[in-house]
C-alpha cells in the first residue's frame, strides 16, 4: 500500500491526502516517465547536467496553474540554456499542447503524468481524492539532487517563485564557478 499524508494540503479548505513517499532536500531526483505534448516518453534523466525547476499544478486549465505556468515561462527566458523548467500535470497531453499554443508558450516544457500517476506517487504529491497533482515546486541541481521542494497548503495559492528562482540562479553560477 502507498504511503498517504494527511494535512499537509487542503483545496478551499478542505483537508486532502497525499499518496507517495515524500521527497526532501537532498534526496536523489527520481527517474519517472512522463509524455510530451507529442506522446513521447519522457524521462527525468533525459535532463541530466541541467537545474531542472519542476513545477506541478493540478490542471492547465484552471486560472491559478495558468498564472503559474505563465509566470515560469517568463522567468525560464531569463534563466538561460543551463536550466530546465518543466510543468508536470494530470492533463492530457493533447490539453497541455492546446494550451501551450494558446499561451504562446515556448521556454517551458509541458509533460504529462495522466498515464499512470507516477510522477505524482514518486515525488510523493498525488491527490488521492483528485487524482490530481498538489500544486509544488522542485528544484535540483545538475547531479540530479534535490535543492527545494515547496508543497503548497492551500492548493489554490501560487507557489513562492522568488526562492525556486533566485535558487536556479544561485545554482547555476555554482556550475560556472
């Protein structure tokens, strides 16, 4: 039986339950197949020796994960070629494509867990009443360890983008040092 966390995330209010091991600083990133907006297989390690910022929300097509997602796309223009931002949703690929080409989204990558929620167990944020991911923020340097992971409480609030970012940053001057 998976592992479940209650009261860590609520929605409106309403308590929630996390099914998945829990992810901390420094544990090792793990290596989930995720699909791209074209059905590709997607793996974490395909993104060996960047940052990879990875942002989950629970659906594209609610107004708060789009501000989010939007936001990250703005900021992954700054970041430069060293980091990877990925947005990790329960969307189907073809609604993460259809968004993206509406939101003229082009810095950020898109990936798809709604084929078997791995993902979301593996980094421990699965909503179990949703099957939805917790809105949260990952950051891990180029090694694959984890350096950040914010869990949202409320998933209705956006996440702290200054500290997953201004980290990216931090730990990219580290690799040109």
């Amino acid at each position: 039986m998976a592992q479940e966390r209650t009261g860590v995330v609520t929605m409106k209010g309403q308590g929630l339950t996390l099914t998945g091991q829990e992810l901390r600083k420094g544990d090792q990133l793990p290596d989930v197949e995720l699909l791209d907006t074209d059905l590709n297989t997607v793996r974490l390690a395909d993104f060996a020796g960047k940052v990879l910022i990875l942002v989950a929300v629970p659906s594209l097509d609610t107004a708060v994960c789009n501000i989010e997602a939007r936001r990250f796309n703005n900021e992954a223009d700054k970041l430069g070629n060293d980091v990877q931002v990925l947005i990790v949703s329960m969307d189907l690929p073809f609604a993460q494509k259809r968004w993206a080409e509406e939101a003229g989204v082009r810095a950020i990558k898109t990936l798809s867990d709604h084929r078997d929620a791995a993902f979301g167990r593996e980094f421990g944020i699965l909503l179990k009443e949703l099957r939805l991911l917790a809105r949260s923020v990952f950051v891990a340097d180029r090694s694959g360890k984890l350096q950040y992971v914010q869990i949202v409480p409320e998933v209705t609030d956006e996440p702290d983008y200054d500290t997953a970012l201004n980290l990216a940053r931090e730990l990219v001057q580290e690799m040109a040092a």
